[in-house]
C-alpha cells in the first residue's frame, strides 16, 4: 500500500511549460487519481492519456536532449556527486518525471546509467522503485549484468525492498522481469537475509518465474549453514513441483543438512533417491557422507563408502580421510586410525596439518608421546607447518605426564616459528606447573601472559586456585580468587566445581556446601558435573547415606545420574567389601538405561579379581567387550594382578601378551606386578628379564618396583642383581647370565 501511494504521488507530478520551469503538485490532479483504482502496474501506466500529454512529453524530450548535449560539451558531466546543475532540479524533485526522463534515454545505456548514478548522489533525489526498475530494465535490456548488479545492490542498501512487487506486477516484461529478480535473488543470497530470499523465492515460483537452479543452491546453502533442515526440505519440495532439476550440488547440500543434523540415514536415501534420478555422485557427494557418518560413529559404513568412491574411479583426498581418521580417534580406536593415515599415504594423499593434529592429539591422549612427537617432526619434513593447535596439543601431553622439561621446549620453539602463544598454550603450561605443586613457576607464566597482552581467563584463575589447595596454600587460593573477582572476571561453574571439590578432598563437606549455596546466589544452578562431585566426595569419605541421599535430590531436580554418579558408589561399595550391593547397584544402574563405562567394569574387575572371585572377574571383563566397551591398561592390571595372586602366572602372562596384541603398552605398574609374582616365586631370573624389558621399553621403575625384585633375593642372587642393575645404567655390556 506504501508503495501505491508513493507511486500514485509522483505521478500527480506534472510539470509546467519552460524548459527550466520547477514541476509542481497539480492538486486536482491529485484528487482526481485517488478516486479511481490505483494502477496494477506501471506497464500499464502511460503519460499520454494524462490531460498534460503534450507538456509532459515535451518534459521528457526536452530533459533527455539536454542530458546528451551536456555530456557532449562537457564529457565529465555527471561523473561526480559534487558535480551540480540546477538545470536538471526538477527531474531530482520529480520521481515520475525521472523515470519518464531515464526511459527516453534507453537507446544509450552508459549514459542513463551515469545519470542515474549522479541523481542517486543528490541530497534531493527522491528515490522511488520504479526509478531504480527503470535503470535496470535498460541494462538488462542491453546485457550490461555487471551495472545491473550495482544497481540491484544500491536498492536493497537503501531498503527499497517493494521492487520485488513492481517487478512482478509487471513494469517490465517478463523476460526482463525474470532476469532481475534473479539478480536480486543471488544479491540476497551473498548477503545472506534468508528472510528475503525465501520472499523472493516464493513470490517468482507462486507467479510462474521459475528461479534458476544455482539461486536455489545458494538459498539451501544458507539453510544448511543455519541448521533450518525443516525449511530446506519445504524449498526442495517447492522446485520440484515447479519443474526445478535439481543439480548435484544440491542433492550434496542437501546430504550435508541431513548429516549435520544427524539424519544419516535420510542422507543415504537421498542418495539412492540422487542416483535413481540420473545425478551422477562425484567426490563431493562421497566426502559429505563419509564425513556425517563418521561424526555419527558409523565408521564401518563410512569406510565403506571410500571402496565405492574407488571403484567409481573418483579422486580420494585429505577430505576423505580426515573425517575418518577423526571418528577412529574418538572413539578411542588409535590404531584403526593411524591405518587409515597409512592407507592414505599409501595412496598418494598427502595428510593436510588436520589430518596430523587428529593423530597427534590421539597418541598425546593415550600418553605415546615419542610417537607424537616423531609426526610433528615428520610434519616439518613435509614443509608442512605446524599451527597453534599443533603445539598446544604436544604442549598439553607433556603437561599431563609431568614432562615439563619438554613442553617449555615446545613453548620457546613455537615462539621461534613466529607462532603466538594463545590463553589456552599459557593455561596448559600453568596447569602443568600447579600440578607438579611448582607455583612460582605457575605465577610467572602468568606475569608472561599479561605481559603478552593476553588476559587470563576463569581457567587461569581455575587452574590456579585448585593448584595452591592442593599445595596446602589456602591464603593464596583465597588470593587468586580475589584477584579474580577484582579483575571482574566471573566465576563460572567449573571454577565453583573446582572449589567445592578441593573442599570436599579436605573433608569439609560444610564449606563445600557453603560454596554451593554462593553458586545459586550468582544465578549458577548445580549441573550434573556438581551433583557427580558431590556424590564422588562424599563417597570417598563412606558417607553413602548422605550420597544415596544427593542421588534422590538429584533426580528430583531433574538430573539424570550417568555413569559417574554409579561408579563413584559402586565403588564404595567394593572398596569397603560389599562386593554383592555394589552388584546390585551396577544392575540397577543398567535397569535404568545408564550405559557403564570402561572405569564402571574396571573398579568391578579389580575389586573381584583381588578378593579371587575371578570367574566374575572374566565374566565382567567379557560383558565389556561384548558392548563395544575396550579394556585400558587398568583393566589388564587388574586381572593380571587378581591371577598372580592366585598363582595363576601362566594366566597372567597370556593377558600381558594379548595386551601387546592389542597394542596396549604395559605401564610399571604392569611390570611391577609381573616381577613382585616371580620374586614369591623364586623365579630371580624371569623377574630380572622383565625388569630389563621395561628398562629397554623405557619405563622407569620406582621404589616399589625395586622393592619387588630384592625382597626374596639371597645374599648372592643380591649382589648379582645389583651388578646387573649397575651395568644397566653405566651401559656394560656384562649379562647376568655370564656371572653365574
């Protein structure tokens, strides 16, 4: 209506006889229009039929000769907005007078355009939409596409939105009218208002101007990227019924909605459906699918897909394979990974830094950090550069073992490759140095990243906190929690899990509630992670009554309990000797749906393997696996220990084997278990052959180990084993064998 108006005002304009005369409002004229129908369209619009015929057409005429005459005599005319002529005021005054003026001017495009362009510079300019139609349906006209595009993109900067309706309701033709709102289309698109673009979309496809295909993939890309599956789906509908084939990128933007939503199996019938109608899949298609699979956990299938895309005779690429090479990674699957990193090399797909930092942070995660390390140096050989991500995750592996010495060797080398140190890289080192209990170390790290210009953030403050608890340092704790709040940084959930945890470890189950009510009164509820420190606290001081308690609440407050919040009680429960209640809790755990983890089955194996109930043991240790859920170290420790304490060695040494199989490294602990078992046995020999694989592995023994090997030695196997030990460290090359 706003539209119909305006229009119906600019064209009560007419203009008086003499050339440079200012149009005025003819009133009746005015009065007159508004008694009848307002036009549909301005094609239907035509200034003869008004009674001032003659003058305006002389209007026209006269402004359009005066137009070129002045660009002949004066080439740089029109070139500038400073540029000012009061001869042409009134077609600036007058909207109908300068769309009539630029329709005249339709046989010398350039120069329409021009004029166009200097009018949109004048303070006076009334826009309207037919002005801006009228320049586009003569550059449309001529093919100029590229002015058209400016054109197109000043109308909507300056809102002039309502073109779409003078578009359809025909001012120009429909070839024209087609050409134009496509343009305007594809201008929505690249600045991403989806509100406009579907408006325009629905607006051709319910007035039979069929949109082009490409603005059509553009519109679903959109969609895709801003997770409206639903709406995607409805605009696939509508070009369907409107005759629209669809190309293959549209079927692959659509596989990538599926798949970014979960919707894997939707995806793979799309496809089927993709290949039914004729669209050949090609590469795009096949990383799409294997990439939403993988994030969905269906490796085998998305494996599968790379045999297909071979046999298809399509290029496999880093695309291809990292996605894989992810989902293997977390999913714990470290050596199905590094197969499909071999797989692809071996195909001749050179791994990208992505494809490296999976694979790095996968080997950091399971503690193999020569390995880790041997990539990042086969990275450089490559010329392939590490980034941030690179160096934070080693950074962050060396941290958790301890190895400071080597992750401060990363930190000055990143430096040295013009790398920048994030909050992340500072928070990692810090939390390395807290919990080795090197505060001084911690606080100038910190001093550095000020100094960076880097602020510390609620981690840092964190990190901090819970490292002087630990050190015993309470009155620094409380101090970099004021610092914190003087820095008007805001305390979140985790640093108030992190408080009321180090409380809890200290006994004081008072304060730790304490803190939990300062948490509600800064708007913080407890989450699950709360109730599972909590529950996990209380437990560890045998306070079950008060855990079974916070387990109710818990469920009352509409948290669900997962398998933390079991465990921490089951545990309890083996730990003080109630092995049949702790049953029992791990089969109503299960009952309620909760799946258990790899520490659920460990802590039940452990605790029933130790008390020599080992057919439950094997029983719980099988269950495990028969769901998915793969043994750790841990798990092999304790059944290895659970049947060295039942003088079941061979046993035991049939699960360190398979271990190995499994490519599960041993730890000292693992050793430790092995030689203590061969030292009550009197097997001197076999202990010492297991102490020399793990000094040749690596692993460094500590006083328990030592312990172990020398408590059932004689005095003479003693002084043999002390000389074997003494050439182990100096590098002698005597064996123990050559000495007896």
């Amino acid at each position: 209506m706003t539209l119909c108006v305006r229009a119906s005002k600019a064209l009560a304009f007419t203009a008086t006889t003499g050339a440079a005369a200012i149009a005025i409002a003819n009133p009746f004229s005015l009065k007159v229009r508004l008694l009848f129908p307002l036009f549909s369209s301005l094609a239907d619009y035509n200034p003869s039929t008004t009674t001032t015929t003659v003058a305006a057409s002389i209007s026209e005429t006269h402004y359009r000769d005066l137009l070129f005459v002045t660009i002949e005599e004066k080439p740089w005319a029109f070139c500038s907005g400073n540029w000012v002529s009061d001869q042409f005021r009134p077609v600036i005054l007058d909207p109908d007078l300068f769309v009539r003026v630029v329709r005249s001017s339709r046989e010398r495009p350039r120069i329409a355009l021009r004029f166009f362009r200097w009018a949109e510079g004048q303070p006076e300019f009334r826009r309207s939409e037919f002005a801006f139609c009228a320049i586009l349906e003569i550059l449309a006209e001529n093919n100029l596409m590229s002015s058209a595009y400016w054109v197109m993109e000043r109308a909507v900067s300056v809102n002039m939105h309502g073109i779409v309706d003078v578009l359809i309701d025909g001012f120009v033709c429909n070839e024209v009218s087609f050409k134009l709102l496509d343009l305007l289309l594809w201008i929505y698109t690249k600045k991403s208002l989806i509100e406009r673009c579907l408006w325009v979309f629905e607006k051709m496809i319910r007035n039979g101007l069929v949109p082009d295909v490409k603005n059509c993939n553009r519109i679903l890309r959109i969609l895709r990227d801003r997770n409206m599956l639903v709406k995607a789906k409805e605009v696939c509908r509508m070009m369907g019924r409107s005759g629209i084939k669809p190309t293959v990128v549209s079927y692959n933007t659509m596989l990538d909605s599926f798949c970014k939503e979960g919707e894997v199996q939707q995806a793979l019938n799309l496809l089927s459906e993709m290949q039914k109608g004729g669209c050949v899949p090609n590469d795009v298609t096949y990383n799409v699918l294997i990439n939403g699979l993988s994030k969905n956990g269906e490796l085998e299938q998305a494996k599968g897909l790379t045999v297909e895309m071979l046999k298809s005779g399509l290029r496999v690429s880093a695309h291809t394979y990292n996605p894989l090479i992810c989902g293997y990674h977390k999913k714990g699957l470290l050596n199905e990974a590094l197969g499909i990193a071999e797989e692809m090399v071996k195909r001749g797909v050179l791994p990208t830094v992505a494809t490296y930092n999976t694979i790095i942070s996968g080997l950091c995660k399971w503690a193999r950090m020569d390995e880790a390390r041997q990539w990042h140096l086969d990275m450089l050989k490559r010329n392939l550069m590490p980034d941030i991500v690179t160096y934070n995750t080693l950074i962050d592996g060396y941290c958790r073992l301890g190895r400071m010495r080597e992750a401060c060797f990363l930190f000055d080398e990143l430096k040295c490759k013009n790398l920048i140190a994030t909050v992340v890289t500072y928070n990692t080192l810090i939390d390395g140095f807290c919990k080795l209990g090197h505060m001084e170390a911690s606080q100038r790290l910190k001093k550095e990243m000020i100094d960076q210009g880097l602020h510390p953030d609620v981690f840092t403050y964190t990190i901090l906190v819970n490292g002087y608890r630990k050190a015993g340092n309470l009155s620094m704790a409380k101090e970099s929690f004021d610092e914190m709040l003087r820095e008007r940084v805001q305390p979140d959930r985790y640093m108030f899990n992190t408080l009321m945890a180090g409380e809890l470890k200290l006994g004081d189950t008072s304060a730790a509630f304490s803190m939990q009510e300062e948490m509600l009164l800064r708007g913080l509820s407890p989450d699950l992670i709360t109730y599972n420190i909590f529950v996990s606290g209380l437990c560890k001081l045998r306070n079950l009554a008060e855990a079974y308690e916070l387990l109710q609440k818990m469920v009352r407050d509409g948290i669900v309990p997962d398998h933390v919040t079991y465990t921490s009680i089951i545990h309890t429960h083996l730990i003080s000797g109630h092995l049949r209640i702790a049953r029992q809790v791990f089969y109503h755990m299960l009952t309620k749906g909760v799946s258990p983890s790899v520490v659920t089955y460990t802590v039940l194996i452990h605790a029933h393997a130790a008390k020599g109930r080992l057919e439950l043991a094997f029983m719980y240790f099988s269950e495990m696996q028969e769901k998915g859920i793969f043994p750790n170290v841990i798990t092999y420790n304790a059944l290895i220990n659970g049947l060295c304490k039942g003088r079941r060695v061979s046993q035991a040494y049939r699960f360190f084997d398979e271990m190995e199989a499994k490519q599960i490294l041993p730890n000292k602990y693992t050793y430790t278990i092995l030689i203590n078992e061969n030292c009550d046995m009197g097997n001197w020999q076999e202990a010492l052959r297991i102490y020399k694989l793990m000094l040749d592995r690596e692993i460094e023994p500590d006083s328990y180990t030592h312990s172990a090997l020398f408590k059932q030695l004689d005095r003479d196997y003693r002084q043999h084993a002390v000389e074997y030990l003494e050439n182990q460290v100096l590098g002698g090359e005597e064996t123990v064998d050559s000495k007896t």
